[in-house]
C-alpha cells in the first residue's frame, strides 16, 4: 500500500476514534448530566464522523485502487494528492473550531473552502487515473 494511502487511513481511523468519544461522551451526558457545553461538541462530532473518517477513507483508498494505466508504478500527481490531505485536514479543524467558537463565524467559511478546495485537488489529481488516456481510447 502505498504511504500516501496509509497516512489517509490512519487519520480517518484517527478522526472515526474521536468521533466516537465525542458521540459517547454526548450520550454519558444524556443520561448522567456532565455539563451542557458538552451539546456543543455535536457539530465537531459530526465534522469527524462525516468528513474525517468518511472522506478520508475514501481518499486513501481511491488513492491506492484507482487504476493505472501505464506500465509505470505512477500514481499521478502525488503532490495534488498530499494537498488534498493537508487542507482536508485543515478544514476539519478549522470547521470544528468555528462550532466551539461561535464568534468567529468566519472560521467555518475558511474550513468549508479548504474542504472543497480538498476535493477539487484530490479531483484534479485522480482524474486522468479515471478517464484514461489516449492510450486506453485505442485499446476500446
């Protein structure tokens, strides 16, 4: 498995495991009342659920699976790639931050352009990977 694929998954894995002490330690607080500023971390919750483990695992391994149509162990463009993985990162917290903060509303703009600016990175490098080339036209 190639490195960049790893660190993907290790941070999803990472993100799925504070996701779930947040959604637990919200569901402890349903029934023992901890603090009510613990509500607060249900944003964050979901922002770690949805976009760090879910698009994180999906970036990895469509890194990894995605087809190569050269006889060449190339991946494409690994610098887009590790972009992708850097603002996705960023924008996850950024986005988190502006849920604990609610004065700073602009916090979840800048971490919601990250995460689709993200996406747009990862788009640009895995795309010649999934339309092919002149190559694969011909072989049709």
């Amino acid at each position: 498995m190639p490195r960049l694929s790893v660190w993907f998954i290790r941070l999803s894995l990472l993100y799925l495991f504070l996701g779930f002490t947040w959604g637990s330690l919200m569901l402890f607080n349903k029934g023992v009342l901890l603090h009510p500023v613990v509500w607060r971390l249900l944003p964050s919750h979901i922002e770690f659920v949805l976009f760090g483990w879910t698009v994180l695992l999906v970036m990895g391994m469509a890194f990894w699976i995605l087809p190569r149509f050269t006889k060449q162990p190339v991946r494409g463009n690994e610098t887009l790639a590790w972009a992708a993985l850097v603002l996705t990162n960023a924008g996850i917290w950024l986005v988190s931050l502006a849920s604990l903060y609610p004065l700073y509303g602009w916090l979840s703009f800048m971490g919601r352009s990250a995460e689709a600016g993200a996406v747009f990175l990862f788009i640009m490098h895995a795309w010649p990977r999934i339309k092919g080339g002149k190559k694969r036209r011909e072989n049709l």
